[in-house]
C-alpha cells in the first residue's frame, strides 16, 4: 500500500485547539461496520452503544511534563529538550531542538535544581541519550519546570495540565494523552458501571512509535517504535473470560488497542498477562483478535493511528466518514471529538 493512499485534505480551523467542557459533550460520530451507516451524537450518548456485559478497556498511563526548556551552559543558546525513555534512573532517552548544534558533553541548565550532560547520540532516531544531575527528587523538579508536551498542532496554552489527562490516569510515562480517553468523565464510567458495562484497566506508555510520521512510500516497511505496555493478571483473566463468553471488548483508543493485540498469544488462545514491549503496526488486512468495538478520536492524515482505524472499519468506508465529518464541522485531533465503530 502507497503512503499517499492515506491522505486527505483538512482546512487548518477544524484542528481543535482546546477541549470541550464537560468533556463527555464532545461530538460522538457513529459508524457501524454492517450497515456501513453513520450517525451523529454527542460522546455521552455512547452508553447507549454499550450493553450490558460488555467489557470497557482504558488505557491508565498518565502524561509526565516532559517538555523541558533550557539553555546550553557555554553559549547560553536555548535548547529545548523532550523526554522519551528513562534509562537506568537518570539518563534519558530525549529529543533536542535544535539539535544540530548540541553535541556530546554539551551541558544544559533547566534551572538551579536540575542540569543534564549529554552522552551520546542515536543517528538513526535522531535523539540524544542525556544524564541528568538534580537538587532533589526528579520526579517532583519534572512536576514544578516541566510543561505537558501537547501537540505542535495546538497553539493555545493550557489552562490547567488535567485538561491533557484522563480522568483515570494513574500511571506516569507517557510523552502524549491517550486522547480516545479523554473524552470520559467520572459521572459517566460511574453510569457505564450502573448499566451493568464492566470496566479495566491497563497501561500502555505513550511513546514516540505512537506519533512518529511514516517515512517510507510504501505503508509495510514501516517500523513502529516499541512502547512499555502492562497487562495485570486479573485484568487479563478478564478480558479472556469475556473473549471465551462471547462478550464485547469495547477498546477505548489505538494505544489500548495495540496492546491488546500485542498481549493476544495463539497458543494460549487468549491475552498473556505481565509487563513487555509493544511495537506491532496494525494497518488494513490486519486480522484483530480481541477488539469487538472500537472508540477513537479524529486522526492525522498518513499516520499509524489513522491506519488502525481503517484497518477496523475498512479504508473507504473510513474515509467516507472523514469527509462527512468534514462537512459536518467536526473537531479533529487530540482535543477533538470522537467517533465509535460498531
């Protein structure tokens, strides 16, 4: 499959830019796979979807403030640094910009409490490994001069750092928001909860495979960086039950999908528990072996997440929706609205 196969146009003003609030009032786009119909709602309309004994999967990562601003000891340049990957406590895996003028030893300032070295470079990712020294917990400097790393896309400040979390988030590690999730609100999962839905959780970091844009011309030759996913055991004896009974598994995101899928192992015939690495590219004429319904946001144009969600509902009839969603003024992207596909 040709890369350009999965573009489309979107004018820049349906790019949102802040959440809607209450979250669960977003727009909720209906699309069922047999019928090939779509219909329009608003996100909390989705437990009319849902049914009884149906099984509700969310992905509890939380979003670290990875975004660190700086400025290079010598020249006193300005740096800006993200955080991909912890690596044997305090070296990181990161992202430098600009990065063509940051060079091995190169010691940066983040502020009177923290400073990093940087060791070495990957050429073939383009990121730098760096060591950081701090005054203190890192953890807690990371929560007072980090900022959430939102997408280049959004150009408003957010008002507060939740507005980029799930109402459920526990787990810190992830470098951007499970966004399919961030449309739920504590009211809502606690009326799912009433309706008889029974809802998980699992943990999958959202890394750099997630968002890293498509390089290559042909869709298959595509290598998905690995992310940290963790499955319980519990959580899998679940999830397998209700794979066993017949009952829905309802996967709330791509990031949750893809570790589903990565956990599904066909000797076991089910979802192996424990912690691993994910690094599976799920794009059409995959074959999905655990997922049933799927609840997703609006995607980027030639990107994995979007490739998923064609994967699940087929191109076409995916793209029919984009273009109606077009034209029926949705808010695409991470703050936008949402669409489930039975």
């Amino acid at each position: 499959m040709k890369l350009e196969e999965f573009d489309y146009y979107l004018p820049s003003g349906f790019i949102a830019q802040k959440p809607i609030k209450p979250r669960d009032h977003s727009r909720l786009m209906v699309l069922n796979r047999s019928g090939k119909k779509i219909q329009h709602k608003i996100f909390k309309d989705v437990k009319n979807y849902l049914k009884k004994g149906d099984l509700l999967v969310l992905n509890n990562t939380k979003v670290l403030p990875a975004r660190l601003y700086g400025f290079k000891e010598k020249t006193k340049g300005k740096v800006e640094v993200l955080l991909l990957e912890s690596i044997e406590g305090k070296c990181w895996e990161v992202l430098v910009r600009p990065g063509k003028i940051v060079h091995s030893g190169t010691k940066i300032i983040f502020g009177p409490e923290l400073e990093g070295i940087i060791k070495d470079k990957n050429e073939e990712k383009g990121s730098y490994l760096i060591r950081f020294n701090c005054k203190g917990n890192f953890k807690e400097i990371l929560n007072k001069i980090g900022q959430m790393p939102i997408p280049p896309y959004i150009k408003e400040e957010l008002k507060t750092g939740n507005d980029y979390q799930t109402v459920y988030a526990v787990h810190d590690g992830s470098i951007a928001a499970p966004t399919a999730g961030l449309h739920f609100t504590k009211p809502l999962l606690k009326e799912l909860t009433q309706k008889g839905i029974e809802i998980i959780y699992l943990t999958l970091h959202v890394g750099r495979g997630t968002f890293e844009p498509i390089r290559v011309s042909k869709v298959e030759e595509h290598k998905m960086d690995s992310e940290f996913y963790s499955i319980s055991s519990e959580v899998a004896k679940k999830i397998n039950q209700a794979h066993a009974e017949k009952r829905r598994i309802i996967s709330v995101g791509t990031t949750t999908t893809r570790t589903l899928e990565s956990a599904f192992n066909f000797n076991q015939d089910g979802i192996v528990s424990g912690s691993n690495w994910s690094n599976i590219f799920i794009y059409p004429e995959y074959k999905f072996k655990v997922v049933d319904v799927l609840v997703t946001n609006f995607h980027l144009p030639q990107s994995t997440p979007l490739m998923l969600a064609a994967a699940f509902i087929g191109k076409d009839f995916l793209f029919r929706a984009y273009q109606e969603a077009i034209r029926e003024k949705y808010r695409f992207y991470s703050f936008g609205d949402a669409m489930i596909i039975i």
